[in-house]
C-alpha cells in the first residue's frame, strides 16, 4: 500500500534515519520524496518548483488567466514584499530547528505513535471534510495569487524555502554576459520567481530561483545568459528539464525496485488503527 506525502511526516523519518540509519518502513514512499526533492534541490536548484509542483503549475495558470490587466502587479512595493518574504522562512526556521536539535529517542517516539501510522488518512480527512473557514483560505489564496503573481511560492510555501536554500549550493546556475546584454530586461519581467536578472552582475544567485529556465530561452541576445555547470559547462534549457525529471523519477523507479515505496502495513492495519484512533474517548 502506497501512503501519502506528509512533509512534516518526512523530516522526522529523515531525522530519524540520519541519527540510526533506521529507513521508515510505514511511510517510505513520503521519505523518499524528501530525499529526492533535496538532492535534485542541490544539482538543479528549485527545479522540483517549476517542473514538477502542482502549485507552482496552478500559480502561474492562475497569473497567465489574467492576462495584462492594470489591477494586477507582478511584485509588490519593496517595503511589503522584504516582510512577507520572511513569512515562508520563517517556518522554515522552525523546520531546521526540530531537524538539528529533535533528538534521536525523540524521532524514533513519535515514528511509534499510532497516530503517525495513520497520519496521511487524517491529512485527507481534513481536505475532504474542510470547514467554511478552510474553504474560504484556499479561496483567498487563490484569488491573491491571481491578483499578485506566485503569492503562495514566494510568500508563504516553507517547502519552497528548504529547497532555494538548499540550492544555493547547487554548482548549477545561470551565467549573465553584461558584455552581451542589451538591457531590454525581458528575463526579469518573465521571471516566475520574480528575481531581477537583468540586475545580476555575473551569475543569478537567488533562493527565489526555480530553474524554470524562462529567462534563457526568453533572450533575444544569443549568449548572453546561460545555463553552465561548475561554471563552464552549457546547458540548454530543455535539458535541464529532461536531466531533472530523469533524476527524480529514476529515484522513484529505484525506490520502488528495491522495495522502498510501499508501506510495510497493511490495508487492514490501517483500517483497524483507524478505527481505534477514531473511538471516542471514556
């Protein structure tokens, strides 16, 4: 039985795993995504945003749906957007922190929990039963990230923030030729990241990058920015794309091949703690 992602979930599973060398058996799937996400963050930045994300498919059709309407800005006054920044790192703070400081008999604790067995069947029973509150939060959300472009990426998803800090180690990025730049500034008004290339003085480095890379195939001076590795390798753009999704779905396909995917309970375990977890308390 394939369980669902749970984040948090995972970071523990990770924690616990690096501390014992102990892989989680009931949610594998979940921890493996983890992984993958960190180590495709690591070669290919935020690559996991542009190219596989749901939400970040969903924010950038809910901006595109838009067209060019004037009610709507691309990036908010520098004295709102800097605060808001600091919201979705924020959480990532908290994140380190419980990675770096839980301790290993904590981890393993809270991975015994019945309640963490079942943990993805309570996070769908929320959607699936949302209030009128949590109906009218994904709406707001919706209608801000129609209104200002990527509100959810780049304000508030902690997921986002893990992996463009990760990515700053990346030996991937894009190079900017100031000798070969005209300054029509196309690369930073396409920016989905809304990162200012064209401001950039020899290599774009910022966590807000998700290596869609729009702003290479979007030049019209050839050479003028590129994709290098280490510096000195090109690459194109669409094989950036080709090399990511290979490396993030070959790991699943490994994963699944050596019996790393699959949940060890089974789907009558998971009935029956279900079932107890839910019994009303005496």
């Amino acid at each position: 039985m394939v369980e669902g992602f749970l984040p948090v979930a995972a970071v523990v599973a990770l924690r616990n795993f690096f501390a014992t060398g102990i892989f989680d058996t009931v949610h594998p799937a979940g921890l493996i995504i983890l992984m993958l996400a960190l180590i495709t963050a690591f070669i290919f930045r935020r690559g996991l945003c542009s190219w596989l994300c749901p939400l970040g498919l969903l924010s950038e059709t809910l901006w595109g749906a838009g067209g060019r309407a004037k009610w709507r800005v691309a990036r908010l006054p520098r004295y709102i957007d800097y605060p808001l920044l600091w919201l979705k790192y924020a959480v990532f703070i908290v994140v380190i922190k419980y990675f770096f400081f839980m301790s290993a008999k904590d981890a393993a604790s809270f991975m015994r929990m019945p309640y963490y067995a079942i943990s993805d069947i309570k996070m769908f029973d929320m959607f699936a039963g949302l209030s009128w509150l949590g109906y009218s939060i994904i709406g707001a959300l919706i209608l801000l990230t129609f209104f200002i472009r990527s509100f959810w990426c780049r304000y508030l998803c902690p997921y986002g923030a893990v992996l463009g800090f990760v990515g700053l180690f990346s030996p991937l990025f894009i190079k900017r030729d100031k000798n070969l730049c005209t300054g029509c500034k196309k690369c930073s008004k396409s920016c989905p990241g809304i990162v200012d290339v064209a401001k950039s003085r020899f290599v774009v480095i910022s966590t807000e990058c998700t290596g869609c890379t729009t702003c290479v195939s979007i030049c019209p001076e050839k050479g003028a920015l590129t994709f290098r590795f280490a510096g000195l390798i090109k690459i194109k753009p669409l094989l950036f794309g080709i090399l990511f999704v290979a490396l993030f779905f070959g790991g699943v396909y490994w994963a699944k091949g050596n019996g790393m995917w699959e949940s060890s309970l089974k789907f009558e375990q998971f009935r029956r703690l279900d079932q107890v977890m839910n019994r009303p308390h005496r």
